[in-house]
C-alpha cells in the first residue's frame, strides 16, 4: 500500500539511524527523531483509529497534545501503556503500537454499522436509553466499552520504578519555546534558580517546525545557542519530556517527567517517570497555542490535518503528509505553510480563505508563488476513505459567513490542512484560579487577571509575532525575577527576525453546506467524542443552556484530550444558538491534569500493602513469631492474636488460653496500650477536667480507671492512670485511641488551658508491658521479684509499686482486665524479650500460657468490661453503659454538660446489656441486628445490635454483650437476632456480666 | 497543596498541618448554667463564612503547635498567622 511520503531531505530527523516498529501488526520503518505519528504519516497509513460512537475512520489531525484521533497502546505486559498519543510518542527500535480501537480492524469495522444508524445515536443518546432501568446498565456499559475500546490496562505488576522530587524554585518556565527560552535567559542571567519545562523531547517549541531565521540564524541553531547559556547556568533545570500537568493553590505546581519510553532498552536502574512537586514563587507560563481546526461536512476524515501539523510534518519530521495539498483558512497563519511547501519544491493546490479580502504580506508571497487562492469560499464538504482524501468541494459563502451563494465545484487533493485560527493554551492560568476572558481578535480565550504568582506570555497570551513573543518573553522572565527578589540584570538583547503585516482573522464557527440543517455529512466538534454540531444544537433546544450540562450532555472535551481542539468550536456553537457572545458562556472548568499522568508516576514509591501504614512491633514480636503466633491487627500495631499448638484450631487454641488463665496463669503482651506521661504541677486538675471521675485525691502509688469524654458527652476512651509521683502521673489508652488522646490533650492545654503547667510526653513505645494473670501470678511475682511485698495488704488492688523484676528495673501495677489476680510489668522496651523469658521459664511448672487479643476478650467480655470502639461506637454515653457512677457530680470535666441534654437524658437510648442465646452453642455474629420478635416482613424495627460476642469456655455457654433500646429494664425478656442467612436466635437480656460478678478473684 | 506560614516554624507545606476549624470558640466557664440552647450554640454551631475565616491550625507533623489563621474560604489564601493568646493583628480584628 505504500508509497512512501518522507521528502528526500530536510527535517531533524537522523536519516542514518533506520529503526523497525509495528502498528496493528504490520511492520513498518521509520528514523531516530520521528514520532510515531510521523513514522505512520511517513508511511502513508492514514487511518489509525476508529472513532468513538460511529466507528468512523480516522487519521493522525495534529503534531503535538491536542491530537485527539492517533490514540494507541505500546508495549505489551507490564510495559503496556494505553491510550496515549501517537503524536507525543517517540520512536524506537522495535517499537510496538496498535489503536485502541477499530475492532476487528481498522479498514473493517464491523461498529462502523453504527455510522449507518447515526440518526439513532443523538446527543444525551446514552442517557436516555441505557441509563433506565438502572440495573440493567452494567449490562450495556460492557458492550459500549468494547465498542468504545479505549485500551486495555496491562494485567501485570509494574516492574518499572517511579519516583517523586519535591523543590522549590524562584521561575518555574512553562514551555520552552522561544517566549520560554528567553523568559529562562532572562531570569538566569538574574540569577533565579529557574525551571524550565517542556513536553517535548527537546525545547525550542514552535522554532522546531520553523524556516524563518532569528537573530541571523536557523531556528535550530538560536535554540541550541539559548540551551547551551541555560546548561552552563548552575541554579537553571532544564526539563524536556516533562509535562506540567496541573496548577494548584499557592504556587504548587506538578510536572510529569518522561524519562525511558522513548529508549530501546532503558537501562534498568532509571527511573521511569518522575513527578516534580514544585513550590515556584513565580511562575510563567509560555504554554503556546493550539490551531484551532474548522467544522464542516465530513471535516473527519482522513486527510483533513491542522495547517500547524503539516508544517510540523514537513519542517520537523521531512514528511510530506500529501502529495496535493488544499488549504482552508480563515487567518494569515496558514499562508505561512504554504510558504513553506512551495519553497520545498512541493505541490500547493489551492487556498480556500473565508475572507473575501484577504490582505497581509502572506497572501501576498503566496499569490506571487502562483498558487490560487479562492477568496470568499469555503469548503462544504470532502470526499474520501480510509486512504486519504480524493477531492474537496468548495463554493462561495457571503460576507457573513452563513450563506452559500453558489457551489464552485471541486478541487482534487489528498490532504486537506485546515486553520480557523489559534487558542492560547489557557488551562494552567485557569488552574491557578485565573478566568480566561474572551478576545474578539483571536476569538478565543487569552489568560485573565492573574490570581496567584504567574504571568502569561506569547502565543499563551494571545502574542502571535515571533518578534513580540521573544520581547514579551524576555520581560516575563525578568519581571519574574525581580518579583522573585532577585537583583540580578536580567536584560537580554531582542534578536532579530523577519516581521510580516497580517490581515485579521475572520472567525466562522460552522461552515454552512448550503443545505437544511443537519442534512449533508455531519459536522464534528470534537473528534475523540464524536460530538457533532447537531449534538450541540439539540442539547441547546433540549434546554442544557450551560456550558458545563453542555459537556455532561454531549462528552464534548470529555476525551483523553480534554476537548483541546473541540471546546472553543463547541462553546461558539452553543453560543450562536442561544444568541450569545461567545464570551458570555465562558469555558468549561480547566482541571488537571492537562494530558493524562500513569498511575505508575501518581502512586511512585508509595506501592505495596504496608506504605501508608508503618507496622509497628512490641519488644517481644519475634519470640511471638518463633511460638507460633497467629497476628492480628489492631490500629498499626501487631498483635499476638493466639497461639495455636500443632493441630489445634482457633477455637480450642483461645479455650485452653482462657482456661489455663483463669485456673492457673496466663501471659500476655500488652505492650501496644497508649502510655502517655503527664507531668507538671497542676496534672491532677488537668486529670480531673479529662475524665469524668474525681482525680484531686489520688494517693502516690495508686491507680484509678477514668472515661474520657468529647465535649458532646460521647465515650471516647478510657484506660487507667497510675500517680507515679507528687506530679508525675501516666495515663494509659486504647491501642488504637493512642494518638488522637495525646493530640486532643494537647489542644486542650495549648488552646484553652494554656495558664495549666501540665506536660504531656508520648512514651507508648518506651515500655514493654506485659500482664501476668491468674490466681497462680501472686507467686510467680513473688519468685521473680524479691524487692516488692506482694502480699494482698502491702500491694493492694488497683496501685502500682517499683521494683525489680528478673533483675530488671520494672514498675509493677496491681490491675487486671481478665477479673484475674494480675501484674502488669512495665520495663524499658530493651529488656523485654529477657522479662518475657525470664517469666516463662518461672512459669513452666505453672503451666504458664501466652494468651492473645482473642483470649482477652473473651476473659473481659465474661466480666463486661468494655473495649471502647467495640462497644461504643461514638454515639454512647456513660449512662448507656451503666456507668453513671463514674461521673463525678461535684465538678465539670469535658462533655459533662452534654449528659443532660434532651437527647442524652432520654429513657429509651440504647444500652449496654448482657445476652445469652437460648441455645447454649450458638454464637451471635458482633453486629447481628435484634429484634422483640422475629420478623414477620421487612423492613422490621430494630431494637437493638450485638456489639461483643464470644463462647465463653469457663461458663460452658455463649455470652454476648449487646446495646438495645431501654435494654437495662428489661432484664429476663427476649430479643431475636435475625441474621443474614434468614436464622432467627432468641436470646435474653441480662446484665453485662457473666463470670464473678461480685469481682472477688481480682481482689484476693 | 497550599503553603501555611506555621508562626513557630515558617512556611511549611499543608500536608504537616491539620485543620482544628474555626477559631476564637471558648469553652463556658459554668457549662452546668447555660441552657440547652446555649450549650449547644457553643458544641455545634460554627460560621461557614465565603470569605474571610478565623481559623485554628496545628502544625501535626511539625512543632505540633497549634496556631490561629485568617484564610479566605474563597480563595484559600492566609491572611495572616498569629500564635495562640497573641492579639489579633489590629487591621484584622474580628
Ligand atoms: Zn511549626
């Protein structure tokens, strides 16, 4: 099929460097320097995509980000990277690419049947047909996206690594064309740290695809001369293949760094992409413009390209895209590519201009190089297929431009380069807060008042003339600079270049036809969407008048490409039809990121289970993993879960814990409770504010149990605080509440108390604790530790001494959370693994057992202690507990006064009670929903949950404990727990506890 | 990301920082006197201005101090910074 369309020379491509790729399967070579797109251009392969809704082919329209056709996925496996543009790609050697599109392929596509039904698919046409009824729309969603086909993410891990910078900068340069070149000259010879980026593989922007000389040299020469200056400045970064893809709040700009996937075989140890997170405190944005295409019959074909593109194709890459080219215009810009096709020896076959008079220095070169130029025409329609253009028809229009006046006929051709002026690219100023406002000249939107640190300059600004790009460059970068607060001279001499008058622009937003509207071939808006003119009219008619329900409506500017080409077009339509201004609508909101960012670049380092959360470990993890541990999680930390014994299950592993505990001796790490050590001389007055109980009169060397409050009187913690010393005291916490108790103290004392000289010291991973439990721990203490009397009267229940244990400096405190005679050894992190072993050898002929979470909470539910945040849920007070006693009434502390609001005094709030099944072996599932009867239909009231629930091995039954409606009075009747599978258990309510009620073997 | 200027530390970027909401709310020295109404204008209701808002912030990942800000809720820019018990800066108050 192909002839090839590389012109014999010109170009920066490296014509010595032959490389091999594939597209779609077939084999196809192309040079070092080319883009994927200009390879297939190179080619000839036209079509290279099949087009979203009706299947239409498609061929390559732009040269750069703008490109919505030419969308491929590279590489295969983990390398694999959809929906990327095969304009941005670069090639290499063995380079792999097929459309993401056009199934089973692209010169036969079956969905092209869709184009025959176009009439069945209007705007809003998903909507209104899929969307009801609902559940049946992820049975369509399936069929549209494989119809839609927008690339296939790969399946494997990411082997490659990504990573993320974070700097600061005076000038962040956006765009290294020659604005941005000279902004960087400018600012670095001021001495700005400066960086400058650009999305291309090399900087120079629009002077890559220039003729024109500057400063006495060729383009590329006066790029390479600034780049060098720049290289040989110390604080200056330059950054191609790096993308600025979104502008945030106060200056905080992301760049989106490429750095292999333009190589062969990157070396392994590079990293993939980067993000640089930058914090500019000016920031210039010399983003260029986007050729802005023209909408008419059957403007999507393959054949019809941007004017800027065929230049680019030519200048750049050495590939003529046609080989009889017709322009169709409405400005000067494109005479410029005419220009330079004529100089390079090639075939112009006509202008097409709306304009009936079009002057300016352009026109004229073209007029006396002999090509025709039909003024006051436009073309109505194409013809064409998969292979190209064969001929265009064209007519008069009137001065107005919506009128045909007569029909000229046709003119041959197989490339249609099309220009209807420019649009500034606009999206980072209006991500930094900034309203882009309508300009009649350019009839686009240029950058409005700046909101943050940033400056607009050159063809982003609506600065067209090379000349007054470099002028307003320089003066951006200077300017930039200085507001930085550097001193430096930043001056820079202007080069020179060639100036033409230009006539003015003469803006047409759609090409009439000379037909009813809608009839003739469709008009398309945006060509990755398929958003036609008649979409956007009967979207306006259907009464979506916004721009914004405009794009929910029709998708257009919905693509990967964000609508840059189709947005300006579609607003204008909108516009027209509602007998606006084009300014009146305004835009849609400019989001980041501007062209799309891998997952692998967003997620960098921060991959795999345990990033967000660190894992933490006692003192005594590994003696826990060398025994056999099973692991829970609790917060961040791991705990010992149980230790089942070669065979066991989990459940007879947690009754022998529970049985060896209560009958003899049990272990357990309890390490992971929050410590926090209050020190200062007025602690007990800040204790006595905290919870809800009395502090004033704690002796040195006891302990008390306190609840925390929030100010809305809901539990939020609770733990026990020991008086260490005259003002020295240490509050433990739940495992999990740890860190939010701390912060919340803190606040407190900084923001409310800030006269109270308390200090508060985290000191949770300071000690080793471990709790020796059961009615034989009396006597291992006494065997381990020969400096504390350990007898009931010299060491009472609830109070905590200092001593040596094993030879340990420790502090032991008499308290218990299983109802068990129990220690708990506080010792210096350090020596914990020593104590831990030091106590199991002590206990052998004890039988001494390590118990987990799961042992503990059965051994505390049989007592009806409660863990906070299992049974209270932060909607609990101390009253739904039945802990009214531990409110004192002769003081305020945090959330007091909430407990006698309305809603916390009523009768019938849920509380905390006791359950027992009426079959003794069935185990409630925590959260099973209870009712007074079992249902008879649903939805049925709910009186009530189970918050705890567990078999208890020393009672022989199952215990639960349970929070339900005006559950404390009615002690003796039953609830029904209707579970998900349709059981229904009946189970009575009692009181929340089950084993020693009279708390006697704590005590002894 | 926004930059926040911590009073204790200097500029510093916001993900060290947690926002503890609007600022300047004292906690009733006699909650037990005030009614219902009273109690919960003090536990509940807070401002949601468009524009200028007082607000306390504490630098979390930082010198865990806590601070007071004006931050415009439109336009997300601070004001200005002052440490707790520090007067308003005159041209701002309240
Ligand atoms: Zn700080």
């Amino acid at each position: 099929m192909s002839r090839s369309l590389r012109v014999a020379n010109g170009g920066s491509i490296r014509r010595t460097r032959l490389l091999s790729f594939s597209f779609n399967g077939t084999l196809y070579s192309g040079f070092e320097g080319d883009t994927l797109a200009s390879a297939l251009l190179a080619n000839n392969v036209r079509t290279v995509h099949r087009s979203f809704k009706y299947h239409r082919p498609r061929g390559v329209v732009g040269s750069g980000a703008e490109e919505p056709n030419s969308i491929v996925q590279v590489g295969s496996g983990s390398k694999a990277t959809p929906n990327l543009r095969a304009t941005q790609i670069e090639l290499y050697d063995g380079l792999t690419a097929r459309s993401v599109s056009g199934w089973p392929s692209l010169r036969v596509d079956l969905y092209a049947l869709n184009g025959l039904l176009g009439r069945l698919l209007p705007a809003g046409f998903y909507y209104k047909t899929f969307m009801r009824p609902r559940f049946l729309w992820s049975w369509y969603e399936h069929f549209i996206r494989k119809a839609a086909g927008l690339g296939q993410a790969p399946r494997e891990a990411d082997l490659d690594h990504y990573d993320k910078l974070n700097i600061h900068c005076d000038v962040l340069i956006v765009g290294g064309g020659p604005t941005g070149l000279m902004a960087a000259r400018a600012a670095g010879r001021a001495g700005a740290r400066v960086i400058m980026a650009d999305e291309q593989a090399e900087m120079g922007g629009s002077l890559l695809s220039s003729t024109a000389s500057i400063g006495g040299k060729k383009p590329g020469d006066w790029v390479e001369t600034v780049v060098s200056e720049l290289t040989r400045m110390p604080e200056v970064i330059l950054l191609p293949r790096s993308t600025v893809t979104g502008y945030y709040d106060h200056n905080f700009l992301v760049i989106n760094e490429r750095r292999t996937d333009h190589l062969e075989r990157p070396d392994p140890r590079l990293r993939r992409e980067r993000i640089w997170r930058v914090r500019a405190s000016q920031v210039v944005l010399a983003t260029g413009a986007i050729e802005r295409p023209l909408v008419f019959s059957n403007n999507d074909k393959p054949g019809v390209m941007l004017a800027s593109a065929v230049s680019t194709y030519l200048v750049r890459y050495g590939v003529l895209p046609g080989r009889k080219i017709v322009f169709f215009t409405n400005n000067d810009s494109a005479y410029q590519t005419v220009l330079q096709l004529v100089d390079a020896g090639m075939e112009v076959v006509a202008v097409v201009d709306v304009r009936s008079d079009p002057q300016g220095d352009l026109i004229q070169q073209v007029r006396s190089a002999g090509v025709p130029i039909f003024e006051g025409h436009v073309v109505v329609d194409v013809r064409g297929g998969t292979s190209g253009l064969r001929m265009v028809l064209i007519a008069r229009v009137n001065k107005t431009l919506d009128e045909i006046l007569s029909h000229k006929g046709e003119l041959r051709c197989d490339v249609l380069a099309v220009s209807g002026g420019w649009n500034p690219v606009v999206h980072l100023h209006a991500q930094s807060g900034g309203k882009p406002v309508f300009n009649e000249e350019c009839a686009s939107f240029l950058p409005g008042p700046s909101v943050q640190n940033e400056r607009s300059a050159g063809a982003g600004n609506g600065t067209f003339g090379l000349a007054d790009c470099l002028r307003e460059g320089a003066e951006a970068g200077r300017r930039a600079a200085q507001d930085a607060g550097l001193t430096g001279d930043g001056s820079v001499d202007i080069p020179k270049v060639e100036s033409h008058v230009e006539g003015s622009l003469h803006p047409i937003w759609v090409v009439p036809n000379g037909l009813a509207e809608g009839r003739g071939g469709k008009k398309f808006v945006d060509l990755q969407n398929d958003t036609t003119v008649a979409d956007i009219r009967l979207a306006a008619r259907e009464g979506y008048r916004s721009v914004e329900h405009l794009k929910r409506y029709t998708a257009l500017g919905f693509g990967t490409d964000q609508g840059k080409l189709g947005n300006i077009n579609g607003m204008a339509i909108l516009a027209d039809v509602l007998g606006q201004a084009p300014g009146k609508i305004g835009t849609t909101t400019f989001r980041p990121n501007y062209t799309p960012v891998t997952f692998g670049a967003i997620a960098g380092r921060e991959i795999g289970s345990t990033f967000f959360d660190p894992t933490r470990k006692t003192a005594v993890h590994q003696w826990h993993v060398e025994n056999g541990a099973e692991f829970e999680d609790v917060g961040q930390w791991k705990r010992p879960w149980y230790y089942p014994l070669p065979g066991e299950t989990m459940n007879e592993a947690v009754r022998r814990e529970c049985l060896a505990t209560r009958e003899s001796l049990g272990i357990l790490d309890a390490s992971t409770l929050g410590k926090i050590e209050i020190r200062g001389p007025d602690s007990a007055e800040f204790l006595n504010r905290i919870y809800t109980n009395s502090w004033l009169t704690l002796e040195i060397g006891r302990c008390r149990y306190g609840l925390m409050l929030g100010e809305d009187g809901m539990v939020m913690d609770d733990g026990v605080t020991s008086r260490i010393g005259e003002d020295h005291y240490l509050m433990t916490t739940t495992t999990g509440g740890a860190a939010h108790v701390l912060a919340w103290m803190e606040r407190w004392l900084q923001t409310e108390w800030p006269h109270l000289r308390v200090y508060l010291t985290s000191v949770t991973d300071h000690w080793f604790v471990t709790s020796v439990a059961g009615p034989n721990s009396r006597e291992i203490l006494t065997k381990l530790c020969t400096d504390i009397d350990f007898s009931a009267d010299a060491f009472p229940f609830m109070s905590v001494r200092a001593g040596t244990v094993a030879g340990i400096p420790a502090r032991v405190y008499r308290i218990s959370f299983s109802g068990e005679l129990a220690y708990e050894i506080n010792v210096s992190a350090n020596y914990g693994r020593s104590l831990w072993q030091a106590i199991m050898t002590a206990g052998q002929s004890l039988n001494i057992t390590p118990y987990g979470t799961e042992a503990m909470h059965v051994l505390r539910a049989e007592k009806g202690y409660i863990i906070v945040g299992q049974d209270t849920d932060g909607s609990v007070t101390p009253g739904d507990l039945g802990m009214d006693w531990i409110v004192s009434n002769g003081k305020d502390c945090i959330g007091k006064r909430s407990l006698s609001r309305q809603d916390t005094r009523r009768e019938n709030r849920k509380q905390l009670v006791g359950l027992t099944t009426v079959d003794p072996t069935l185990v409630l599932p925590e959260g099973a929903q209870l009712l007074n009867e079992p249902a008879k239909e649903f939805p049925a009231p709910m009186v009530g949950h189970v918050t705890s629930s567990y078999f208890s091995p020393s009672l022989r039954h199952s215990i639960a404990l349970a929070l339900v409606k005006g559950g404390r009075s009615r002690e003796g009747s039953m609830v029904y727990a209707q579970l998900i599978d349709g059981r229904v258990i009946p189970a009575t309510i009692g009181q929340p506890k089950f084993f020693d009620p009279e708390n006697q073997r704590q005590k002894v | 990301m926004l930059e926040i200027n911590c009073p204790w530390c200097g500029p510093r970027d916001q993900i060290e920082f947690s926002c503890g909401g609007e600022a300047h709310i004292v906690r009733p020295l006699e909650p037990e006197n005030l009614s219902d109404d009273d109690w919960a204008d003090y536990l509940f209701y807070r401002k949601n201005p468009e524009g200028r808002h007082h607000e306390q912030w504490c630098h979390t990942a930082g010198c865990r101090k806590w601070f007071n800000a004006i931050r415009n809720t439109v336009t997300y820019q601070f004001e200005t910074v002052y440490r707790i018990g520090e007067d308003l800066p005159e041209k701002t108050s309240r």
